[in-house]
C-alpha cells in the first residue's frame, strides 16, 4: 500500500493549484515536498533587485483566489511571495507540505503499481500518482566560459541573489540581456561605480504601463464585478500580445507591426545611434521573449554603463576578457544567464518507467512531447504541469488551471474505476504530438525572421515545445479530452 495516494513534486504555483484542485475533487491524500524552505517556488528563489511579474497582476493569479491587494499594475516579487503564502494558509496546505527535501529520483513498481520516490534525505516515500510541478524557472542556467569559476570577486547568479552583497560603488559586471537583466540592470545602474553589460543576442523592449494602483481601482478588486471587469481587460491584453502574436503569425496582421512599435521605442530611448544599432534585435518580435520595462533602454545613455557586444573569451582573475583582446576589470560578476527551460533536465527529475526507460532517454529519443502537455506514454500515473506542448505563452496561471484539471480529472477516473494504473494511450499521444507538428508552421518561431534569435524556446531538436493554440482552447481542451484516451487498468 503506498504512504500517500498523490505525490506533488513543488510548492510554487503549480503545486499550490494541484493540491486546491485535488481538495476540491475530494483527494485529499496527498503529500507536496519542496526543495526550499518557503512557498512560492520562482519568487522564492528569484530575489533579485527589481523582480517583478512581466504580465498584468489581474492575470497572474488563480481565477479561483484573486487577490485585492495588489500595489501596482504589475507586482512586485514581494507580492507574489505573499499572495503564495496566503493561498497556502487559506486552503491549508502547509501541513501537508514537506520543506527543505528534494526528490533524487523515482522509480515505477510495476509489481505494486506506484511510485517509489527518492529523497535527499535517502528516505524512500511511495505514491500511487506523481505530479511533477516543479516548475522551469528556479534552475540557473550557468554560461559555458572558460574561468567563470575562477572569477576572484563576487559572482552571483541572478536567481540566487546574494543580499548581503553591497553593490555601491563597485564595478559591475552582468553577463546577459534577457528578461532578468531587464529587471536588474535599472536597478543597479545608479548606484554602481560602473556597469558592464555584456549582450550576446538584443532583447525587444517595450513600455510598461506600471503604475500604482489608484484607490478606485483596488476598491473595485474588492467587488466581484470589478474584479471580472480587470480580470477580463487584462486577460485580453495577454493574449493579444503574445498567444495570438507568436502562435498565429502566419494569419494575424497585427502581429507584423510589433517591429516598427519596437524600433520607435528604440529611438525615443537611446540617443547615440551606434549603441540604438546594437541594441536593436536582428529578430522578429515574438522570436523570444520580449522584456517590458520603462527604464531599461534609457539606462544605456548613463556614462557609468557601458554595452559590450563582442563575444566573450574567458574570464581570468578580475576582469572579462573578450575575443578582440579587450578586459574588462570587475570587483562583481553578475549571471543574467537564465534558467533551464526546455532543456530535458530542466522539466524533469530522474523518472525510471516500468520498463526501466527514463524520462530523460525516452524524449532523447522521441523528442519533446507529452499528450496535452500533462501525460507521457510509457510512463504511468504520472502528470506534469509544465510539459512539452503544454504552455501557450500567455500567464503561467492560466497553464496552471488547464494542466491541473487535467491530471485531477483523470486520477479521479482512476479512483472511480477502482484503477490503480492510468496511462495515456500511444495512438492517443502520437495523434497529439502530430497534431502540433501540423499547427506549428503558423507560430512565429518557423519564420526565418527568427534564426538569429538564439531563443531558450528552442530545445537541442530544434523542436519549440509550446502549445499552437490559444488560452480558451488550452482551458477547453483540458475539461473536454476523450477520457478513453487513457488506459485504466490494475
């Protein structure tokens, strides 16, 4: 018999909606086990100065809980870390919750038809169902270059800031451009001796209608109407700016001028056109991520920051060293390198199958997919939030609820059948992975507008695993999917 009836891998907002929803369906038998000690999981770990949420707050947040305090349009991290705390206190989780305990690996017991889960601890816990909601934005993606273990200064990556660090007055130098540094750079710029910032690949940027919450807009948050009305608003504005701009390139004409808006932002920021030119992406937009801040361009006119565009060599000693023969000399070495995204070991544990194939060899081998994003053949009673073709691009919230009631409505099959074994059907997988095969040559990312991006959304197969479809669809599909399509046996 196992401990627990459903394993939950995280206690960010994906583990936090699983357990709401598999309350709600009355599986109340479920254990979630967290690498940190705290709730929250990216803005747990993702400190740094000026972190904020990229999209509107009235869209990153459960349907089900939304908040009526919110500052600001656009929250701060801070913010988040609290509306998570207080998700965890109102539906009672924290019990059921175990901190500071990591999952080594998990291995499936054909025999018993459960999971046999590893711990950091080398305590070994069973489950009859695993769900991996750990998330894609809490492991640091280090940068392949020569000595930047050996850098004699301070090095921090971006998601493990070190607050205890003192960066004024101090020579600085961030590695990366992307939607970290977008955040970062700002924040520091003022109070440094000097910046270097060292780009590989620009970044489209864009303003970001961040202001404070006046006092008529939180009143109407605390009003059912009001809070459908912003939620509605900025739902809208979501998925115009970034499912239906980049999944549906090919046919939407609106998405073919997001250039030009980018480029005259560009040129109302930045003064000096030799460093415009360097900051202006030789990519679509959509190709990658855009950033949206209202300081970050400007930043560059300050005589304490300088853009270095030249590849760097190594790093040797105290300074950054670039394939021209410049260095640059640095008492702290920043990482704005990102996280693992779709690379294999960044969406999954070690995950041993009944046939003892891992997770990480079977998509080595077949490439990136699972059915619906939540379900992989070959690999039974196990779910995941954030899977292959799962995620549109719009608020990580709405993927949340789409996945998790997904995996809730298929477990709780499984307990209605008496089922000990659900697993999705290969035909019902392989007509799923070749329906996004089919959709895919609308998204933006088949374009040749997008090879020079040097986007994370491409994984080693040069496959991009994000659903070609928009939110409502995702929301559809994941309460309408042929049931049949899975197998409950045991």
């Amino acid at each position: 018999m196992a401990d627990y009836h459903t394993l939950i891998v995280g206690a960010g907002f994906s583990g936090i909606g699983t357990a709401v929803n598999l309350d709600k369906a009355g599986l109340r038998d479920y254990l979630i086990v967290e690498a940190g000690d705290g709730v929250g999981g990216t803005w747990f770990w993702n400190r740094y100065p000026g972190v904020a949420v990229d999209i509107p707050s009235f869209s990153y947040q459960f349907s089900f809980e939304q908040s009526p305090a919110w500052s600001r349009t656009y929250a701060p991290g801070r913010e988040l870390r609290a509306y998570a705390e207080h998700c965890v206190d109102k539906y009672r989780l924290r019990s059921r919750i175990r901190f500071d305990t990591e999952v080594s690996g998990a291995m499936f017991d054909a025999d018993e038809n459960l999971w046999r889960v590893e711990l950091n601890t080398g305590e070994v816990i069973t489950a009859r169902f695993l769900v991996n909601a750990s998330g894609v934005l809490t492991i640091p993606k280090l940068p392949d270059i020569d000595g930047v273990d050996s850098f004699s200064g301070v090095t921090m990556h971006t998601a493990r800031w070190d607050h205890t660090q003192d960066l004024t007055g101090k020579r600085v130098a961030i590695i990366g451009t992307g939607a970290t540094a977008v955040q970062v750079i700002p924040e520091i710029a003022p109070i440094v001796q000097q910046l270097t910032v060292f780009q590989r690949t620009p970044i489209w940027c864009f303003p970001k209608f961040d202001v404070p919450l006046p006092a008529a807009a939180r009143w109407a948050m605390r009003v059912p109407g009001g809070r459908t009305l912003h939620r509605l608003l900025s739902q809208a504005y979501v998925e115009f700016t970034f499912p239906l701009a980049a999944q549906y390139f090919t046919i939407n004409p609106f998405a073919k001028r997001a250039d030009a808006a980018g480029r005259a932002y560009l040129r109302r920021e930045v003064r000096d056109p030799v460093l415009r030119d360097k900051l202006t992406p030789r990519y679509a937009v959509g190709c990658k991520r855009p950033g949206f801040h209202n300081t970050y361009l400007s930043t560059f006119n300050r005589d304490n920051v300088a853009l270095v565009t030249e590849p760097i060599e190594k790093i040797t000693g105290s300074a950054v060293a670039t394939a021209d023969g410049s260095t640059y000399e640095a008492d702290v070495l920043i990482l704005a390198t990102g996280f693992k995204v779709m690379d294999v070991d960044a969406m999954t544990f070690d995950i041993t199958g009944p046939g003892g194939q891992t997770l990480s060899a079977f998509w080595e081998e077949h490439r990136m997919q699972a059915y619906e994003g939540v379900s992989i053949p070959g690999f039974p009673n196990y779910f995941t939030v954030m899977g292959p073709y799962g995620y549109v691009g719009s608020s990580y919230f709405a993927l949340i609820e789409a996945q998790t009631h997904h995996l809730v409505r298929c477990i709780a099959q499984a307990d209605r059948r008496a089922a000990h074994r659900v697993e999705v059907r290969q035909e019902a997988n392989d007509r799923y992975f070749a329906e996004m095969m089919r959709k895919r040559h609308r998204q933006i990312f088949w374009q040749d507008s997008c090879r020079n991006a040097n986007s994370y959304y491409f994984d080693r197969n040069g496959d991009v695993p994000l659903r070609p479809a928009s939110t409502p669809e995702a929301y559809w599909r994941s309460r309408s999917f042929d049931l049949d399509d899975y197998r409950f046996t045991g």
